[in-house]
C-alpha cells in the first residue's frame, strides 16, 4: 500500500457539506457534515454566505481528519453545487451573497431576453434554455447591482465564479473552474469549451474577471491552510454534484439513467455530444478526464423534490421525518395533488411563471394525505423527464436512485409504481462526494477504469406494484393538476 492512500473528498452542496475519507478499494473510512443555510430576502430570492460556504468545508474537513495522518491523504475531490454564483473582489472578499440555483430574481430578465429572440443561440451555443436556474442572467444581475458600468470588473478588480470557482480560490488562491460547473453558466461554449463571446454579450460579461476553465482532473493548484491537510496536498479533481453521481453509479454509457434526489432532483444520463437533446432538456459537460474528450450528458432539471416535505414540515411545524412517517400510513393520497412550483417549474417545462397550486382537497383531507401527495409530487416530476429523455438515451428500463431522499422507501416505491420501472437505489445515499472520489482515484493512479467500474455498488431494487390502469389514472391526475397550476399562472400548455 502507497504512503499517500486516502482520498478525502468534499460535497459541498445546497443544505451541508459533507466530507469523506476513502480508502483505496473505494470504502468510505469516515465522514463528516456541516449544516449549511439559506436566506429568502424577498420572494423568489434564495442567498446564501459565500464566507458561510468556505467556513463549512474546512470544518468539515478537519472534523473528518481528526486523527488521522494527514500525509496519507493522496489528495482532495470536490463536488459542488452548480448553477449558483458568487462575486468577490482581487483580496478574496465576497463582493455581494451568493445567488443560489433556486433563486428566480432574474425570471423576467430571461422573458425579456426570450423576446428579443436570443434563445435558439443561448441554447444552441451552450445546450441549456433561457432560465433564471442557470448563472448568466444572475451574472447581469450582480454586476449591474455591484458595477453597473462594469469598470471594476473590466480593470479586473471583480471575479465572478461557480461555487467550485469560489472554493479554489479560497482553498488554493488561483481562479479557475472545472468544466462541468462552467457548462451550466450559459457563457461557455458546449463545444469549444472556451467562454463563448456571443454569450458574454448577450448577458455583458467582461471576459476579464472570469476564471480560466480547465478539466476535471485539472490541473489545479495545491491546497494551502486547510485545517487537517498538509500545505501543497494536491486538488485531484473537481466536478459538479450531480455528474460525480452520475460517476459514481458507474453509469458512463448511453441508455443509463440516474435520479438524484435531494433538495431539488437531476436526472442525468450520458450521451455524445451531437446527439439531438429534447427541448425540454438540457446538453452538458458529464466531466472531462486528463487527455480525453469530455463526456456530455442531458439532463433534466427539478427545482423542488426533498424541499417539497421540508416546506410542509415547516407550514406545519413538524420535522420532514414526522411528515414521511405520516405518509406511509396511508396508501394514498386521497386526490390530494400537490404541484411544488414553489420558484417555477424546472424541466421538461422550464416554465418560471407558474406558482405551487395543491388541488383535491376535501373535509377528509389530513395531514398524512399532504404528505403523502408530497411524496408522490417528487416521482411525478421525476417521471415527467425520465419520459422526455427516452428520447435521447432510448428505452429506460430501470432507474438508478441516489440522494438523501432517496432513503424513504416509501418514496422509491411510489416512483416504481408511477413511472413502472424497476428502481435501484444506492445503499450509499451521498454518492456525490464518492464520485468525486472515484474520479480523483483514477487521476491520481490509485485505481483504473475498469477498478472503478468494479468497485462494489449495493443496490436496492423496487419493481412497479401498481397495474397500468391505475398508474394511467395516478398519472392523469397529476398532469391535470399540472395543467391547472400552468393556466393559473398564464402559462397553459399546448
């Protein structure tokens, strides 16, 4: 066994930051988590510290070291939240909050932009549609509110990053992004993978404080005062959240498809890159492995998945755990449907005009059937884009599962049950920062491709239990409701 053996590997995401140590036959050794919060200045404004943020990761790197010696540590992976975008200044300062990938401030900004009919360059230049999820529009935003005339950002005094971004730059010092963060900005070019200049003017960017783009595997700087780790322990790899899923569930071929279910949901399968990617679907970076071509994937975007329960259990002022006990003591909803457009609706309808609508109700409408609809709103909406991508990737036999709230059972079996797929859950729920581990492995020697296609994957697998008639009524309902919540919002669909 080489001196240098573990890899520790860090998820820093949308509600904590988790850390793992992983040994070299991919086993998790230990882990750790820090909670991290959000703020809601105004309606459909999400923020979060961007100090916040860096202080979760070392914390929890130095909680998951404790003990151990860090010059076994072969190096540092990273996953990241993605769409959510931070401003700071050449010390290092933040300049404004973090603009989280939940925030709908700039939803009118990408109508505006849609009218003036720039949507088929911004989509076919980066593989994405116009919508406030993703940083473009939240570029403009912070520039016009911090430097409206973009002097400072010009003269280089402002740098404007992904999370990955603002993590390298604490962690390391330099400023860079990873490939697969970049390609969900709206700026980069899907297949040139440089800073599109046509994207950089429809959303007036200066080119000057972006950071420079390099792979997943980088190369990155060393790190430098992180609690726990040696001064010059090496970045290994760096790679969007749900891509290290993707990853990790050794899904790398075309016709496989993986769900992560967290506070909001990716469903994400590999694909090539001049593969035709429905409408209602994005076209992204999967990673980019040293000396390789890159690996693209389509996905399909949901806002609200596990936030759905934590709403309710917060309306209600229980714990999202009481309200999934209270759902599985019903076998059903009892009509009760809930539409969770809490900040629009992600894909396949990339629709941010419409509001959360709940339809059903009745005197005999409780609590549990709430919960219960909350539950079924998450395997509706991943069903929605499980069907739009089939006609990308083909025929999806079976789901791979992931994500926190993938370890309801309750919820895996109504996602079988609706979409009449066999679902396979990971029995490891966080397989983003495992991911980020595995790819780390590879480009540091640790273990090759065909190691990490082997590396064990213990899986639970659900079968559909619902008849086809009644998965076509469960199905009605719910795009009845859909079809409801878009007319009140103005916005029916054809």
């Amino acid at each position: 066994m080489p001196a240098t053996d573990l890899i520790v590997s860090v998820d820093q995401g949308s509600s904590s930051t988790k850390a793992l140590l992983v040994s070299p036959d991919g086993t998790v050794l230990r882990h750790a988590a820090v909670p991290v919060s959000c703020t809601y200045p105004h309606p459909g404004w999400v923020e979060q510290s961007a100090d916040d943020l860096a202080k979760s990761v070392r914390t929890a790197v130095a909680a998951l070291m404790a003990g151990i010696d860090p010059s076994r540590v072969a190096g540092l992976a990273l996953s990241t939240q993605r769409e959510s975008l931070a401003l700071w200044d050449e010390t290092g300062r933040p300049a404004a909050p973090v603009i989280t990938w939940q925030d709908q401030r700039t939803a009118r900004r990408c109508t505006d932009l849609i009218e003036t009919g720039v949507a088929g360059l911004v989509r076919a230049t980066t593989g994405l549609p116009l919508d406030p999820m993703f940083s473009g529009t939240k570029a403009t935003w912070l520039l016009d509110n911090i430097d409206s005339a973009r002097p400072r950002a010009r003269r280089g005094q402002l740098r404007l990053g992904t999370v990955d971004s603002w993590l390298l730059q604490v962690l390391t010092g330099e400023h860079l992004t990873e490939v697969s963060n970049a390609s969900r900005t709206q700026l980069l070019d899907l297949r040139s993978l440089t800073w599109s200049r046509d994207m950089l003017e429809v959303f007036d960017v200066p080119p000057e404080l972006l950071p420079r783009v390099v792979g997943s595997g980088g190369p990155f700087p060393a790190l430098r005062d992180v609690p726990g780790l040696l001064d010059g322990t090496p970045v290994l790899a760096v790679l969007a959240d749900s891509h290290a899923a993707l990853f990790a569930h050794g899904a790398w071929s075309p016709g496989e498809v993986k769900a992560t279910y967290g506070t909001g949901s990716s469903v994400m399968g590999a694909c090539d890159v001049d593969d035709k990617v429905p409408d209602g679907l994005c076209h992204t970076v999967a990673w980019q492995a040293p000396q390789t071509e890159p690996v693209y994937a389509v996905e399909g975007n949901i806002r609200s998945s596990g936030s759905t329960l934590t709403w309710l259990a917060r309306t209600v002022s229980r714990s999202p755990a009481e309200l999934a006990q209270l759902a599985a003591t019903t076998s059903t909803s009892g009509g009760v449907t809930i539409v969770p457009a809490f900040n629009g609706l992600g894909a396949p309808w990339w629709d941010s005009a419409t509001q959360g609508l709940i339809t059903g109700l009745s005197l005999g409408s409780g609590l549990e059937q709430l919960a219960r609809a909350a539950l079924e709103s998450i395997a509706f909406q991943i069903e929605d884009v499980v069907q739009a991508m089939s006609g990308a990737v083909g025929e999806i036999s079976s789901l791979l599962a992931d994500g926190g709230a993938s370890s309801n059972d309750q919820l895996m079996q109504l996602q079988a049950d609706l979409s009449g797929r066999q679902v396979c859950r990971s029995q490891v729920s966080d397989l983003s920062p495992l991911g980020a581990a595995y790819f780390a492995g590879l480009c540091c020697g640790l273990w090759d491709e065909a190691q990490v296609l082997d590396m064990p994957r213990r899986r639970d697998k659900f079968a559909p239990g619902l008849d086809a008639t009644q998965r076509t009524i469960e199905r009605r309902r719910w795009a009845d409701a859909l079809a409801q919540c878009r007319n009140v919002a103005g916005q029916p669909k054809p």
